[in-house]
C-alpha cells in the first residue's frame, strides 16, 4: 500500500536513512527540516506558521524527529524545539486528521537506571537524568493526550544508539555495557519505522524501545515485537576492554555518592 509520509528533522542522520528506505518502497515523502537538503522545506516548526501547516494536509503518517538532539541541551533550549515545537506539530497533524504521529523519544529518559539493575520494559518509572531526558518523556505525554483527545494514534520509540556513518558495534562506543547494550542498526532502525506506520489502527498509544536484538541486554523489545510486528535482523554483544570496566565502576562509585548525598539532604532537617 502506498503511504504519504511527511518526516520532520529530515535532514538529520536518523531522517536521512528513513527517506532512504522510504524511497525504496515506493512511499511519497514530504520533508521538513530548519536545515536545508535535498527536496527539504525549510522551516522553524516551533514558531507555528500556515507555510508548513499546509504540508500536512493528505498525510497519512507524520514522523517526529525535529529537535534539539543533544542530551547536553539546555532547558531554553528544549523548551523551544523539544516542547513547543512537538506541540506545534501534533497540533498540526490532529487539524489534518492524520492517521498517526510517530514521535522519536530517546534512552535517556530511563538514564538514571543504567546502575540500578533491572530489566527496562517502558512501563518500568522513568528516570531521565537531564533536561533532554525529561523532554522526551514530556514529549510522550503529549502524544498520549492526543490520542487521548483529539482522535490520532501515537507511537514513541525510545530509540535506542544509532550512530552516523556506518554506525557499527564495538568498544569505540561510549558509556560501556550500557552504551553499546542499546546499539541499534540501520537496518533494523528503518524496519522498526516502517512496521511504526504499516501498523494497524487498533495500535492507538504506545511507547516502545527500539534496539537491535543485543545478546544479554537490559532493554525489553519483546514488546515491540508483539504490538508492531518488529523482527530486528541485528544484534551484537558489548565487547569491553579494561578501560570501559575501571570507567564504569568510577561512574557507578560516584552515582552512589550523589544518591547518596540526595537522601542525606532530604532526610536532613535544617
């Protein structure tokens, strides 16, 4: 079946291999993006305009990428792209009667247990540890309430670490067991999306991970299996060295202190 797709955040590295895919398939693509690219409409989707409002009308589905991508962003900062601007948009997708908004959530709003143990199915408390973190979650909410109110379907991932380029696994990523636990492939990236929008109407809210089948992860996609129909083809274990253990155990040392200290001072009567 044919699709009319509009991507937001287009010219970014997680929209350019989605517009890659989607072309394949035979989909029309309407894209948006503050930056310029090939077949790109230009535009500031947080200051709420009728020159990109128009795009939407004839979309069937609507995928949220747009916004401060960081997770050393600011709060003026994800106030603007990561909180007006997804209102700005699901605004504009219910005034459209589109079908479904798929909106790119993010790891980091369960950050703050990569030292407590536990699997991280997405109905697990969340625990963002920054202002992007938290924006993201926010940025969820939002999609329930419009399911909720205004009659679209809406679909969270929180996506797991896909990088640029040719995007392998290996020691070269970050944060250890917990950077390279979360990889997720460019295959299974775009094949997660595509199963997002061919999903049935019945699928009215859902926030799902989105990781590439990693041995011995932490990460519930079993879930995303069952309600999308997502077969990742890509997994691979963390390979450590001594350098990631000995920087994982300062880190884990120095989380401990912090809550520690958080107990201290709200336990302490001044």
């Amino acid at each position: 079946m044919a699709r009319t797709v509009l991507i937001t955040g287009a010219s970014g590295n997680i929209g350019t291999k989605l517009r890659q895919h989607f072309e394949t398939l035979g989909w029309s693509l309407r894209l948006l993006d503050s930056a310029p690219g090939d077949g790109v409409t230009v535009c500031d989707l947080s200051v709420w305009s009728e020159a990109w409002v128009d795009q939407f009308t004839g979309v069937d589905s609507v995928i949220l990428l747009a916004g401060d991508p960081s997770p050393d962003a600011t709060w003026a900062s994800v106030v603007r792209l990561n909180l007006d601007l997804v209102l700005n948009v699901y605004e504009a997708a219910a005034l459209a009667q589109v079908r479904r908004v798929i909106f790119a959530s993010s790891n980091w709003t369960m950050a703050g247990h990569r030292f407590a143990g536990g699997d991280l199915p997405t109905d697990r408390a969340p625990r963002p540890v920054n202002a992007y973190g938290a924006s993201k979650l926010f940025g969820e909410r939002i999609g329930k309430s419009f399911a909720d109110r205004r009659g679209l379907s809406s679909i969270s991932f929180r996506i797991g670490w896909c990088q640029r380029g040719d995007n392998l696994p290996g020691p070269h990523m970050t944060m250890a067991e917990w950077g390279q636990g979360m990889w997720l492939s460019d295959r299974d990236l775009t094949h997660g999306f595509e199963k997002a929008v061919t999903a049935p109407d019945s699928v009215r809210f859902a926030v799902l991970n989105l990781m590439s089948a990693n041995p011995g992860m932490r990460w519930d996609i079993e879930t995303t299996r069952q309600i999308i129909g997502y077969e990742p083809q890509d997994g691979a274990a963390p390979t450590l060295t001594k350098a990631h253990i000995d920087g994982a155990e300062v880190t884990q040392r120095t989380a401990a202190m912090i809550e520690a200290a958080k107990d201290w001072i709200r336990d302490t009567r001044f």
